[in-house]
C-alpha cells in the first residue's frame, strides 16, 4: 500500500526522541547526554516502528495474493 | 494568487468563555456538528426500514459494519469484539471529517493537528489503560520480546520503550500532515489556474486528477488510522 506512513514513523521517532530528551536535561540537568541519548533511542525507536508496519504491509499484501 | 494556508484559519462563530479558557464555537466545530449530523443521517437512514432482504442503505450500514469486523478480527480477534462501538466511531468520523473537507469552501476539521493529535493520545491512552487493566504489571513483558539475549535485554527495552511512545505522535501527525499537505498543493494548483489565463486547461486538468487523488487519499488516511489503532489495540491485548 502507501509507504509514507513509513518516512513519518522515522520522522517522528526522531521528533519525540529529541523532545524526550530535551524535556530531561530540562529537568535533571544533564544536558547534553539525555538529549544525545533520547535521540538516538528515539530515533532507533521509530526505526523500529517502521520496521513493524513494513513487515505487516508485507504480510497483509502477501495473504491478499493467495 | 490567494494565500493556501488561509484555509486552515479558525474563526470565531460563537465566542465562549469558560473559567478564563477559550471554548468558543469555532468554525472547526461547526463542521464537528455537520459531521455528527451527516454520519447520523447516514446510519439512521440505514437501519430504518431493517428486512430480511436489505436494502441499498441497509446494505451499505452492514457492509460498514463488516469492515470494521474484519480489522478487529484481522488484529486483535475475538476478545477484540467489544471495541468495535469505538474503531466504528473513530473510523466514521475521521472519514466523514476528511470528507467533508473536499467539498469546496468547506474547513478540514482533521487538518489541524490538535484535533488528530487528542484522537492519538486517546487511542494511546485507552490501549495503555486497557493493557494494564488486563494484564497488571505483567504489561511491562511487552516491552521485552522474547528470545533476546540476556546482553541486549537493556537495549531492546529502551527501544521498545521509545517505539511505544513514538506511536501516537506518529498516528496523528500522519493524519493532519496528509489532510494539510493535500489541501495546500490543491489550492497552490488551483491559484495557477487563474495566473495563466493562455494556458489555464493544464492545471486544470491537474487539479482534477489531484481532487480524485485527495479523496482516495482520505479514505486511505481514515482507514490506516482505524487499523493501526487496532493493531496497537492488539498488541495491548494479547502482548505481542
């Protein structure tokens, strides 16, 4: 089906991780490592996510075939 | 050539204030209540006369019903029934909102991200509460999946952690960025047409095939929106 659903999972994986972060090292003061930190695993995160609905775009396509 | 993103301006219809907040009837409401009215409309007029043999309305309320039933059934299967009242709502009001707003001159209510974003955080929000009222603490098994090695258990659970909270965020701004992206092409497209008053048939001829794209777009949206809540509903449901 459509595939941007993808490009936005990325995106926003990256967004929320990112504002994770920051929103951390607001509170616990330990800028910069929270936000690098939040970031990578927010992005990893996203990463993930599309990797799911990849993989179950791939399997609804496939029973649709048969 | 006018500006594309006055569209998407609320204006004020009703002012109301409440406690010092802001709760006026706006335009985007307005459309809410014509929203309501129309998917009432829809099903009242289906299920008015119910027989044996259905009729064309009836027909098109079962068949509604049906596909609601197969996105349940496809995701989170039987114990998933008794949420189909909530997929039904959400999947008819987002489609009749995206709609809605094909029509000329009409306001996209699912355009504007506060609105997808409270329909998010509900979705999130309601899967969260279902999974722990269901399983308790044994919710958190979810967020490692089984077979790690003990080595990356760490990893994996702050991965799984972030992909979890990542969810609603990426459902609703899936929704309004589409919804607004759509809108601005076409009404960029559409100044074209009058700038160019020698060659005007071309965009023209764009700006329908884009208006026929809008609408499968919107079903489309309303669709992968209902069927992700579904899913996310499954994975709370059964864990994984």
């Amino acid at each position: 089906m459509f595939k941007q659903n993808l490009v936005i999972d990325l995106i926003s994986g990256l967004a929320v991780g990112a504002f994770i972060g920051y929103f951390l090292d607001g509170k616990f003061d330990t800028s910069p490592w929270m936000l690098l930190f939040c970031t990578i695993f927010g992005t990893a995160g996203g990463f993930y996510n599309a990797y799911k609905d990849l993989m179950r775009d791939i399997k609804k396509e496939e029973e649709q075939k048969k | 050539m006018s500006n594309p993103l006055e569209q998407f301006k609320l204006h004020t219809l009703v002012p109301v204030e409440i406690a010092g907040y802001d709760l006026s009837f706006t335009n985007s409401s307005a459309f809410m209540v014509l929203t309501m009215f129309a998917i009432l409309l829809l099903l009242g007029l289906s299920v008015k006369n119910i027989a044996g043999r259905p009729s064309r309305m009836q027909a098109m309320g079962e068949m509604l019903y049906e596909l609601i039933d197969g996105m349940i059934m496809g995701t989170a299967g039987e114990k998933g029934k008794k949420y189909i009242p909530f997929m039904f709502s959400l999947f008819l009001f987002i489609l009749t909102c995206n709609l809605l707003g094909m029509i000329p001159y009409t306001f996209t209510v699912t355009s504007h991200i506060m609105v997808t974003f409270v329909m998010g955080a509900t979705v999130f929000v309601g899967v969260t509460i279902i999974g722990f009222a269901r399983h308790g603490l044994h919710f958190f098994s979810y967020f490692l999946p089984q077979g790690t090695p003990a080595a990356m258990a760490p990893l994996m659970v702050f991965t799984e952690l972030f992909a979890y909270m990542v969810r609603p965020v990426s459902l609703s701004v899936r929704l309004a960025a589409n919804m607004t992206a759509g809108h601005i092409v076409m009404k960029v497209i559409a100044g074209f047409v009058t700038m160019f008053p020698l060659f005007a048939i071309f965009p023209f001829a764009l700006l329908t095939f884009l208006t026929g794209f809008e609408i499968f777009v919107a079903v489309l949206q309303a669709y992968i929106f209902t069927i992700l809540s579904c899913v996310y509903l499954s994975d709370a449901i059964n864990l994984h």
